[in-house]
C-alpha cells in the first residue's frame, strides 16, 4: 500500500513523486533547528508498507544465539534519544550536468529531526558477535522490482561493524517526541548519525552480522559514486561507496528570490557527516571575497551548526549570496562537484538571488 502527501493532510511537503512517495522539505523548514514532522522530507523507493507493533526484526548471522523482537518488545528496553542532521544522497541532482539518472531533488531533501530509540549495540550484545564479524546489514521490509535487476529487490544496506556498535547508532521508535508514521518507517528504522539517508534503513525487519561487507543491489547498483570515464555511462566504471555526508551548507535568510534591505544579516545552516563545522563563509554578487561568519553551537554532535554574517549591498538591484562551509577534516565545500552518473553527494556551492531595495 502507498503513502502521499493527498491521502495524509498531516504531510506539509513538495511532493516529487506520488508513487512511490517522495517528497522535499518545504524551504520555509529550513527557518527551524529542529524540522517539523509535517515537513521532514521523504525518500521511498517502493510502496510503503503498513506494519504495527507487532512486527518482527532478527538479529541473525555470525552471533551466538539469534535473537527474534517485535517493535513492541524493543519499547519496553532503555531508550535514548539524540538529534541529527540527515540528508539524501541525491539532493541537489538538479544542479548536476548532464542531468542523472534518479528522482529530480532540488535542494530540500534534507532535515533535521530527534530520535529516539534502543542502540542497535544492546541487540548485537544479546545475539553476541562473534569475533570474526566485520560488517553488518541491515534490511527492511520494502521491496519491488527494478529495471534493471531480476525478480523482487528488497532495501537493505551494509554498514560497518564499528558503526553499527556505536552507542548513538539506533533503532529509532520515535520521531521529534511521535511515534514513526509509515513513511518514516514505522514501526522502527535504523539511525546512522553522519551518514546519508540510504543507511538510515526504514522498516528494518533484519540485522545480519557478516564476516564480508554486504553487496546486494542498493550497496553495488545503486548509492555509489559512478564516475564513469569522461562521464560516460557505458565506459568502464570508477565506483566508491556512498556514506557520509560531504560538508556543505544551505543559506535559511533571506529566502531565494525575496526583497531585501541593503543592510541585512544572511543566516544559514552547515553539516559534515565527517567532522564538526570549523567555518563558513559567505561572498556577495558572485565574486571571490569571502566574509566569514560568525557560528552558533550544534544541538548535537549530530546536528547542522548555525551561522550568521552582517552583509552590506552597495546599491539596489539584484545580488548573488553564497555560502561555503569547512569542517574539522578540513575538508571545504567545492565550487563545483565531479559528476557521477548517479547524480549523488552534490556539496558544491550554491548561490540564491535576491534584490535590494
């Protein structure tokens, strides 16, 4: 059964797609530390399905003893609760030329919520790993065909096994104090802090422990950087994994295409999957002087830092603002980013226009 934004009035998103159900955050959430419910963005890549409490997840593989929960039961063990940033691996296709392959995300797939949920760790510490385990997948209970794969495809991933035992690594039951809706993956998905949205696996309904990394479809077909050779698709393929998001920052104030005062403070957002935000920068009109910002403090290691600079316009008409955000690594957001044929971790720097008054 499929989920949209008509059949739930709760939704206040752009939708990109009915079917499956796709939608962006509205640019207006970007105003707020915490994005609303109603306008959390939505990636699907098959219908969504209906489960309760009742579901089941198994912890299976290289473990001692399988261990068989229910949503229901995993309510009942110690919870905890943490705030993260999470963006899609394919937000900003639009941007990339040629155009790629995929669902056309503009700039909102992207939004920052509070978890809450059991450390995947308590359930692997019950099952005991063995010693030999190096990775973990974890898949969840969507499934449908591809065109380019036989037979039903089901969404699972592969994530480390260092990561996987992290204590803030969670099986979340709850979204910003809710329960999960099914589009969020009720009733219980996986949360990886730093990592792009495909490794936040919704409807998990398996954790295998493995002594190999996974390599099914959405770890070797799909959520990797396809580089290609001179950015054809048909050449021989330079591929990486998918897995933390790259630096990158989004200006919240003012809007894109707004009216502004020649004296106005632009305001904005910075996120590295990598390491905490060290700067941002902001220019005006396009060219190459760069003003720092001043930051504000994250409300998690987790989540996008704030920034703010005091900007003046020289004279009225219309104006380029940019950002450009560093992390700890090092590691700056680019002017441009090197195309892959999936069109995915699109960190360049982008500007918005508005007019002076």
């Amino acid at each position: 059964m499929s989920e949209n934004a008509e059949e739930n009035p709760a939704y206040d998103v752009e939708v990109i797609r009915n079917a499956p159900f796709n939608a962006e955050s509205p640019e207006r959430s970007l105003q707020k530390a915490i994005t609303p419910s109603p306008n959390v963005y939505v990636r699907s890549n098959f219908d969504i399905p209906q489960l309760d409490l009742d579901h089941v997840i198994e912890v299976r593989g290289l473990v001692d003893r399988p261990v068989v929960v229910t949503a229901r039961e995993l309510s009942t063990l110690p919870q905890r609760t943490l705030i993260t940033t999470m963006e899609c691996a394919g937000n900003d296709r639009l941007d990339m030329r040629p155009l790629p392959a995929g669902e056309p995300w503009r700039h909102g797939a992207l939004s920052t919520m509070s978890w809450t949920g059991v450390p995947l760790d308590a359930l692997l510490a019950r099952a005991g790993v063995h010693d030999g385990a190096t990775d973990v997948e974890v898949g969840g209970a969507d499934a449908g065909p591809r065109d380019d794969s036989d037979g039903i495809v089901r969404f699972a991933r592969g994530v480390p096994l260092v990561e996987a035992r992290h204590p803030d690594t969670l099986l979340a039951l709850a979204m910003n104090g809710q329960p999960l809706s099914p589009s969020h993956g009720a009733p219980v998905r996986l949360v990886v802090p730093g990592w792009y949205g495909m490794t936040n696996v919704k409807w998990v309904s398996y954790v295998d422990v493995r002594a190999t990394p996974f390599t099914g479809y959405f770890q070797r077909e799909r959520y990797v950087y396809d580089y290609g050779r001179n950015g054809d698709a048909e050449s021989i393929h330079d591929v990486e994994p998918v897995t933390r998001m790259r630096v990158k920052s989004a200006i919240a104030f003012p809007p894109e295409g707004s009216m502004v005062a020649r004296e106005l403070t632009v305001e904005g957002w910075a996120w590295s999957g990598w390491a905490p935000i060290s700067r941002v920068e902001v220019a005006v009109d396009g060219g190459e002087t760069w003003r720092d910002a001043e930051l504000g403090q994250p409300a998690s290691p987790y989540a996008w830092t704030s920034w703010r600079c005091r900007v003046s316009l020289a004279r009225e008409g219309r104006y380029t603002l940019r950002s450009r955000a560093t992390d700890e690594t090092g590691a700056t957001q680019p002017a441009t980013v090197r195309w892959n044929r999936l069109g995915y971790g699109n960190n360049a720097v982008r500007g918005i226009v508005i007019d002076a008054r």
